[in-house]
C-alpha cells in the first residue's frame, strides 16, 4: 500500500492518514519525543493536531512520520525555489518603460555605440542609469533569474488548521462515496479517485451514477487486463465513445476533433506576430488525434458494442449526434469486418441500420413539434427524458407558458436527479431578469456572455418575476419531498440535527466544473475566506521538475476603482493604488521553477475606495497554463516577512488556500480569486479566459460569476429544507445533535452530494 499516495488523499480532507485501528488508541499516553518534534513541524507549515490524531502519532514509527513530513512539505512546495526577480520588491525600483527602450537600442548596437554598462550572465548589456541592477536577481531586461532560494519562513501564521485522524476504513468511506457521487467530480476528486483506484480493490455493489466516474473505472480494469468486467459500465454506444476519446485525449468529456484543434489554435498565438505557433499547434493537435488501433482494442470495442442491451434502432439513435466522429472510429476499429464475423450479429445490426440511417431521432421529432407550436406533443415527449425537460424548461415555459409546462414538469420531477432540480433552482433568478448577466463556461476553457432569451420581451417584469418564483418553490417542495421520503425510508426518526454556521457561506457544488487540485483541502468554489490582516499576499509557483526554459507565467491583480476606473499590477505595471509586484520572470531555473508575487495594501484599498481585487494567472508564453503550476494567497494578523537579500515572500502557515494547475488545463489564463474590498472576504472562484494578459479579464463577467455563487444554494440552506421535511430540530451544538454536519464534513464535496441523492 503507498502511504505516500494515501496520505496525499487524506490531507486534502484536512487530514492525516495512519495504517491503525481507532480502538487500539490510548487516549491516555504521553506524548513521545518523536511526535513533539512531529507537531513543531506542522505547526511551520500552518497546522495542528486533534487531541486523537496527536495520541494515534504516538503509536506510529518515526519513519512514518518522517514521511508524513516529506509529503507535507512537498505539498505546500517547502524544498522549491521561492526567490523573487526583485531583492526586497516591498520597495519599488523605480524601473519605467524608457529603461527597457534605452536597454533595448544598448543591445542592439552594443558598446562600439557609446553605451557603458554592465553584461549579466545572460548576455544582456544593462547600460548605466537604467535598472538598478543591485536590486535584482536577475536580469531585469529578460527576466531569466540568476539567484534560487533553498529556504521559506516558516510559522508566521496566525491561524492554525486542524488536522485530524484518517484511518483505512475513512479512506474507503472516500473511495465510495467519489464513486457513488451523484454531481460530476472536479478535478482534485478526480485525482484523488485515480489514485485510490490503483491502490484499493473495488467496493462489490457500489452504485456509480455519473458516466464521467464510470470511465476512470473503465480504464482502471482495461489497463489491469479485465476489459470484460467494464461492460458493466457500457451501456450505450455514447458510453464506449466517451471511454475511448478519454484514452486518447484524457478528458472525460466527449469533445469534438474540430474543437481540439481550434481552442489549440488559439492558445498558441501571440500578440507579437513571430511568435504566434497557431497554424503549427492546429496540424500538430490534428495529427495526434489521428486515430490507430491495435487488434486487441479492436476486438475490445467490437465485444463491448456487440454486447450493448439496446436494439440497433435505439443504438443508431444514440451514435447519430456524434456521427462524424463514430464514422472515424468504426474505420480505425474495423468494426466492419468484426461485424462480418460469427457471434457478432448485434453489431452487424446495429451498424447497418446507422449506415443506411433507418431510424428517426427524438430530437428531430422534438425540434418538429415546437416548430409547430404543439404543445401538448412537446411536453408529452419532454417528460419522457426528464434530463432533457430540466435542461429545456425555462425556453419552454416562455414558448408555450409556465403553468402548462410547470404542471407537466411537476409530474416527473421527483424522477430527475436532484443536482438538475438544484441547477434550475440556482438559475431561475438570473435566466428570467433581461438585466442579469448570463455566462456559459465551455469545457475547452473561457467564459463567455450569453444573451437573454429573447421571449422574455413579451413577458412584463411581474410575470417573469412570478415564472422564477414557481421554478423555486417546485424544486424546493420537490426536494421536500424526497427529504421526507428518505426519512421513512431510513427507520427510526433522528430528533435533533447541527448545521455549521459556516455552511451557510458555502455554495452546493452544481454545475461548477474545477479543473485545478486543491492538495490542502476540498474547498467548493465558492467558499469565502476572511481576511485576518490588513495584507493579502498572492502568490504564484512554476517549474517544478522541468529543465531550465524560457516559460512565461505572470501574476496579476485586477483594482476596480470608483466611476468604473481600473488598475492593474502586472508585469508591465509593477506598482498601483494598494499593490506591489515582485518582478516579471520569463525564464525558469534547472528543476526547482520559480515564483511571482504581489501584495495588496488593504488600507490602501479602502482609502482608494476599492471595490474588489480580481486575482489571475496568465501564460505569455505560447500555450495553456504550465501543468503544476500553483496559485493561492496568504493571509495572518502577525505581519508576514519578506527578504531583503533574494525576495523570499512564502510562508506555508499563512496560506490560506492554494491550487495547483492539472495536466488537463485547456485554459490560458485563471481567474481564481476576488477580494472584496469592502466586507474584507475573499471568493475562491475559477472562471478560465483565453486571453495573454489580464486585460483579457471582463469585470463584468467576473461580477456575474459572483453573483451567481452568492445566489446559489449554500449548504447551509440545503441542510434547512432537510430540516424541515423531516422535523429535525436544530440545535446550536454538535453534541447535542443526532446528526452533526461541520464544516471538515464539507470538505469532502462527494459527501455533501450525497444530500442530493438520499443517502445522508
């Protein structure tokens, strides 16, 4: 078993793990030398221990708890390299653009020019009276770092976060309830589960509901030779599709070639027309997904799709809004010639009736029938595919009228996933006011507006008001009802029940797809964080494990000021109104990366009368987001030291949170953080662009993404229906309760769904 591995899971859980039975403790033995020196190290980094994890230490080897360190400190980037451009950047250079033009011409013509000066290891001629080249680490000119950093302040922290016990049966508590969840999981549970996968043998009888978890499964026993047992998980011929675009692309999502390879397009160009890769990035992407099997996955596919329990009409049917891409695959796969051979008549079937297309889709007679302005058809055939009803509801109640649809809707709403019900609920407000901007977040990364439908112009503003209002109190009575149900369903009736009062800031995680991994918690985005100090340090880190290279990855920070003024602190503003920059770095060192900083002044913000401060994260360099890159923030009441000799800003125990970019970004640039300046509260928020710098960033959009998390469902609210279905009542503390929901119980995300599925 890789404790290694485990320990990593546990810890975003806040969390450590340790191979022991919990009744094997003793709760009354004294604390060993091993584990004092154990828990001076976790406080460095920003934690405690619970009274029971600190008496389970005492029982554990010091190896392990050695490498209980090691995995700590490689997770919060201890042994990295933390050196600034700038020495001491808390005070400004003073450096301008005319200092990078006169450098600029010193290179060009060189000293035969008159130019006097300094040559840096990288080549660069820095011509006297331009940058203070005392003040740097580096070359301010180019930004390649001369100078790497092997050491962090450690325990300035003014707020300690608890650790407490994970044991083998918590782990597999982990492991079901990610395979069981009933909401797409992000990308740190998606982590988390491919890891578990390798290591714990699948649970009997678990119900996996959603198809992108089904395809981790799926590939986990292809690669350990147990294809057959994967069927079991193949029920469509959409399902076989989504596990081999997942092996080819790694997305769990099905996305189009010509997709691919136009986002492809956009994240390697540049605004500087010699370094744009466009064109080149497209014929690469286009010939990685040409496609090529070997007659073992060819023989693989042709028994999963012959083994399909759906005739070849509802097979076709099902293959038909995917059709360009399934045409490629039966050639690649020679699904062909395995239909030609004994035992596989179905797929023989079921490729003849796709060719020669003899069937109708539902869509199409769905499409037919509101053309027509039909509808009792429509709603007859939409409550046929409750999904597609949910998804189709508020277009449909502006075409036809809400009490007609909502009447039909109510008749199969207790049918629907409850994630649907929650996301009509979270939406209904914004989808229905003219004035309210709407965003769509593609999987390939961005975010753009969309227009309000235009038949709310028929609608006045009493009756569109009146349509959110009835979408809201038919997923709540809905809701209701399946509270109350599984209250009877459950046996003997709980009494009393404690709700956290920091659930009430935490949104339920419906329709926000991560794409970053948290190693320090589960946070939904979302979630707000208080700021303790008057500082707020952002901070970013790439490079890691890759050789010395040209890589540019900048930190920004948006200011939106009064009369919709802004201002930036960027590589090309390195101060503004309440904030500093510690340099721009272009280049990375050899393995250990580099990293960025800024600091907010929120004194300064208030006395400038900030609004809110947009926290982002750019690639200049062609491409999307180098993968393992980490973003994040630190806050403390204590102040928070910083280097005069190499710009070392990084403390572990003042981070507040922390994400790290995953291999399958599709995205150029992040937006993951907002502070308001007012309530001083942060927002962990992720809302991806495409753009090379910060001014890509549309505030409007930003606010809109606010608004719609502040709006949603908290888990708090969640809780409350649950309380109320069932005659909970609720008690001010968690002993006292039956059931006690806390804020650690929400930093498992695939936990808190389970409210939606009716097994909490």
């Amino acid at each position: 078993m890789n404790n290694s591995l485990l320990t990593k899971v546990a810890l975003r859980y806040r969390a450590v793990f340790l191979d022991i039975n919990r009744k094997d403790i003793n709760l009354q033995s004294e604390t060993t030398a091993p584990v004092v020196a154990f828990v001076a190290r976790l406080k460095e980094n920003g934690y405690c221990v619970s009274e029971e994890l600190l008496h389970a230490l005492n029982a554990v080897s010091t190896d392990r708890l050695a490498e209980i360190t090691k995995v700590i400190n490689e997770v919060m980037g201890v042994n990295l390299n933390w050196a600034s451009l700038v020495k001491g950047w808390d005070i400004p250079t003073g450096e301008t653009i005319a200092d990078h033009i006169i450098t600029l011409v010193a290179n060009i013509f060189g000293e035969e020019a008159g130019f006097k000066g300094t040559t840096l290891p990288c080549g660069h001629l820095i011509p006297e009276g331009t940058f203070p080249i005392e003040r740097y680490n580096g070359c301010p000119f180019c930004g390649t770092p001369f100078v790497t950093a092997n050491f962090v302040y450690k325990g300035q922290g003014s707020k300690l976060k608890e650790l407490r016990l994970f044991t083998i049966d918590d782990i597999h508590h982990v492991f079901v309830s990610l395979l069981s969840s009933a909401t797409p999981l992000d990308a740190t549970l998606k982590d988390s589960l491919k890891g578990l996968l390798q290591e714990l043998p699948m649970p009997e009888n678990v119900d996996i509901t959603m198809k992108e978890t089904a395809m981790l499964v799926v590939n986990m026993l292809v690669e350990n030779g147990r294809a057959a047992e994967a069927s079991r998980w193949l029920k469509s011929p959409t399902d076989v599709l989504r596990y081999l675009w997942y092996e080819k692309t790694g997305y769990v999502q099905i996305i189009e070639p010509k997709t691919l390879v136009a986002h492809t397009g956009r994240l390697y160009s540049h605004m500087w027309g010699p370094l744009d890769r466009s064109a080149d990035a497209a014929v690469e992407m286009k010939k990685k997904l040409m496609l090529k099997y070997d007659r073992k996955a060819c023989l693989r596919v042709a028994q999963w799709m012959n083994g399909i329990p759906m005739t070849a009409r509802q097979a076709a049917e099902n293959m038909n809004p995917k059709r360009g891409m399934w045409v490629r695959m039966i050639r690649a796969l020679r699904l062909g010639e395995y239909s030609r051979k004994k035992g596989f008549a179905h797929l023989a079937e079921i490729l003849d009736v796709f060719y020669r297309q003899d069937y109708t889709t539902w869509q199409g007679q769905l499409d037919k029938a509101r053309t027509d302005n039909d509808a009792e058809k429509t709603l007859t055939m939409l409550k046929e595919r409750p999904g597609m009803f949910a998804r189709s509801l508020f277009a449909t109640m502006l075409r036809f009228g809400s009490d007609k649809v909502l009447a039909a809707f109510d008749e199969i709403a207790d049918k629907m996933p409850a994630r649907l019900l929650l996301s009509l609920g979270n939406a209904a407000d914004l989808y229905f006011d003219q004035k309210e901007t709407r965003l769509a977040r593609p999987i390939t990364g961005g975010t753009h507006q969309i227009e309000p439908n235009k038949l709310l112009s028929l609608y006045s503003d009493d009756d569109r008001q009146a349509m959110a209002d009835a979408v809201n109190n038919l997923y709540r009575a809905s809701m209701a009802r399946r509270f109350a149900a599984q209250k009877t369903a459950d046996g003997p009736e709980k009494r009393t029940i404690y709700i956290d009062p920091a659930l009430y800031s935490i949104p339920v995680s419906v329709g926000d797809r991560s794409s970053t991994i948290q190693d320090t918690s589960c946070a939904l985005m979302g979630t707000r964080f208080n700021v303790e100090g008057d500082a707020v340090r952002l901070f970013m880190q790439w490079g890691k494990g890759l050789h010395a290279q040209h890589l540019d990855m900048d930190l920004s920070a948006r200011i939106t000021l009064p009369d919709k003024k802004v201002a930036d602190c960027s590589y090309y503003s390195l101060t503004c109104v309440g904030a500093k920059h510690s340099g721009d770095i272009r280049s990375i060192p050899e393995m250990v990366g580099t990293a960025e900083y800024i600091e907010l002044s929120l004194p300064e913000l208030e006395e400038a009368k900030a609004k809110y401060v947009i926290f982002s994260c750019n690639a200049y360099s062609v491409g999307a987001l180098s993968p393992n890159l980490v973003v994040g923030w630190m806050d403390s009441a204590n102040p928070m030291e910083l280097s005069e000799e190499n710009g070392v800003a990084y403390d572990p125990s003042c981070v507040q949170h922390m994400v790290r970019i995953s291999e399958g970004n599709l995205s150029k640039g992040l937006v993951f953080g907002v502070l308001n300046v007012t309530k001083r509260e942060i927002f962990w928020l992720e809302m991806p662009f495409t753009a090379q710098t910060i001014e890509g960033v549309n505030e409007e959009s930003v606010e809109a993404l606010l608004h719609r998390l502040e709006t949603k469902l908290s888990v708090g609210g969640l809780l409350d229906i649950k309380a109320k279905a069932q005659n909970l009542r609720v008690t001010q503390k968690a002993v006292e309760a039956d059931e006690v929901y806390t804020y650690e119980w929400a930093l498992n995300p695939a936990e808190v769904t389970k409210l939606l599925s009716g097994r909490c």
